[in-house]
C-alpha cells in the first residue's frame, strides 16, 4: 500500500515517536486545563502542529495574557524554523508546489534533524516518499497523543498538580538544548530575568527574560570565538 | 488557571499562531532561488532563541523568590523543579522527567 521509502521514513522516526508521547498527552491536558474547549484543544495541534509554541500559548492564555503576547511568544518559539527551512529548501525543491507545502507544515525539529542526514547522503531514495513518512508518523502521534490528552485532561482534577507538567516539558527540552555555554548563558539570564520580571505588566519578564537572554548568548559565543 | 478569553480570541490565537508558524516553515522553501539564505547574523540569534524562551517560561513556574534564600529553596516546586532538571539532565527523557517532577511535587506537599 505504501512505497518502500515511505515505510524507511515511519522506521526513522519510531523511536523518536515514544519521546512524543507524553510531550503530546501533556499538550492535550494543559489545553483543556487551560479552558480550551476539545475541539480547539485539537483544533490548536491540528493548525499549528509545534508542541513548545503551544504549550507556551496555552499557557499564558491560562494567565490571561494579553492576546498579542500570546501570539508574539508562540511565534518567537517557531523562529528557529526558519533555519530548518532554509537548510532543507534545496531538497523540497524538486516537489510540486502542493507537496512542498505539505513537507513545510510538517517540518519540525525531529522531522528537520532526522530528514537532513539521509537527504545529505545521494543515496537514492525517494526523498519525498521518505520525508512523507517520517513527518507524517511524527503527525499522526501528535494529533493521536493529543486526542487521548484532552479526553485524560477533562477527567483529571486540577488537585492533582498535574499543570506542573508543563513546565516539565519545557525544562525536558530546555536541558537538551544546552549543549554548550553561550546557549547556558541564554539560559541562565533568560531565566534570571523573567524570574525578577515575573510580576511585570504585560508579561514583559517574559519577553524582556526570551530578549535578554539571546542578546546574552551572542554575547557570550563572540568572546568565545 | 483557566482562562477567561472566550471562543473567538482562543480561534484567532490558534489561526494567527498557525498561518504564522506556516509561513516561517515554508519561508525559504518558498523563497529557495531568490535568496541565499538565513543572514549570518539572524542566524546567529536564532540559535539562542530556544534556550532563553524556554529559560523565561520554565524559571518563573519553578523560582518563586521569597524574603530570603532559605524561603526560595525551601519551597514544593523549586525542590521538584531541581529534582526534575537532575533527571533531565541525566536522561533526556520527557516522560521521567515530568513522572519524577510531578511524584517529588506531591513528595515535598506532603513533607513541608
């Protein structure tokens, strides 16, 4: 039923879609923990796809964050896609339009770092079917994951705590993007920032803490290099 | 906390979120031919944007700064937060990262 190359893609991402499946029940409880009704907590999974930039919306929704810093902080969290977009452009470009436009929506940092290796390698596979694959499994856990969350997240009391998932979350992929120390050093100051901020009008130990810390980080890798 | 948006401001979020992490994926896929690429300098930026966004949502959740040291540290979500950024830090696995920083969080309730 389906092309070899589409199967190689679904094998790739397998093990990475165990590392999905909390990430997208935690994205389903907070959104309906957050006042998200289940069809725009999956709505929201569906549209946007890109679980730290929804969970950071969810979040601050919670708070009721004004709407633009909603907005501004999930989108400053998918900045970094950018770059997946400009290093794989050159393989998408040999798609139709429509396909290109699939591969974009399901571009993200798994499908990224896992699609570049093998398109890297002039090995003959069917880049599209391949990539189809891999982000179309990425895509369907998520959406899955998502579904089961939000049926968990309506039976759950809020007594339990578990809105402290969330923050788990972002501290999970926060530790394995420290890789070296101009990214601690975003770290250390983005967070030193926002916590002295956190009372600020308008979420701005947020968004002064996200500024803050990057201005900081090239700061730090200059006097490195 | 629940919020007190209602069902319109929380579709537009969802759409205006969504048109604009669509465009920035497909941005130089789109755009392949006509420019180079990432300018150095952005990109430059971009690689810190993970680390000082996620520093500033997970450290106000966790840091709750009270009248002094000992009230900041002795506090249930800072010791579960630090026991969970030690697994974290150790296994790079998001499922015992949030089951041992949820079980510690109702570990410390239970104890302070």
């Amino acid at each position: 039923m389906f092309p070899d190359d589409f199967l190689a893609g679904v094998r790739t991402a397998l093990p990475s879609l165990f590392g999905l499946i909390p990430f997208g029940l935690v994205a389903g409880i907070a959104a309906v923990d957050a006042g998200l009704s289940p069809l725009q907590a999956i709505g929201l999974s569906f549209v946007v796809f890109a679980g730290a930039s929804q969970l950071a919306a969810v979040d601050l929704l919670s708070q009721d964050a004004s709407l633009a810093v909603v907005v501004v902080t999930a989108v400053v969290i998918n900045l970094r896609m950018a770059m997946y977009s400009a290093s794989i452009a050159p393989y998408f470009e040999a798609f139709r339009r429509r396909w290109s436009m699939a591969c974009s929506y399901l571009l993200t940092d798994v499908s990224y770092a896992l699609s570049i290796t093998e398109f890297a390698e002039e090995s003959g596979t069917d880049r599209r079917w391949y990539y189809l694959g891999l982000g179309g499994a990425i895509w369907a856990v998520w959406q899955l994951t998502t579904v089961v969350g939000v049926l968990l997240g309506t039976g759950i009391p809020e007594s339990w705590g578990v809105g402290f998932a969330v923050p788990l979350v972002f501290l999970t992929l926060l530790v394995s993007d420290v890789s070296d120390r101009p990214r601690l050093v975003a770290a250390l100051v983005g967070g030193t920032v926002a916590v002295v901020g956190a009372a600020w009008p308008l979420n701005l130990g947020l968004v002064g803490g996200a500024l803050a810390g990057i201005v900081a980080g090239v700061a730090a890798d200059g006097g490195d290099a | 906390m629940t919020t007190t948006y209602g069902p319109l401001a929380i579709w537009a979020v969802v759409l205006v979120v969504g048109v604009a992490t669509f465009a920035i994926r497909y941005s130089f896929v789109y755009l392949f031919g006509r420019i180079d690429g990432v300018p150095p300098r952005i990109e430059e930026a971009l690689r810190f944007v993970p680390a000082a966004v996620l520093a500033a949502l997970v450290a106000p959740a966790i840091v709750n700064p009270g009248p002094t040291l000992a009230a900041t540290v002795l506090d249930d979500r800072f010791l579960a937060g630090a026991v969970a950024a030690v697994v974290a830090w150790y296994t790079e696995n998001m499922f015992a990262t949030i089951a041992v920083g949820l079980l510690a969080l109702w570990a410390v309730g239970a104890t302070l």
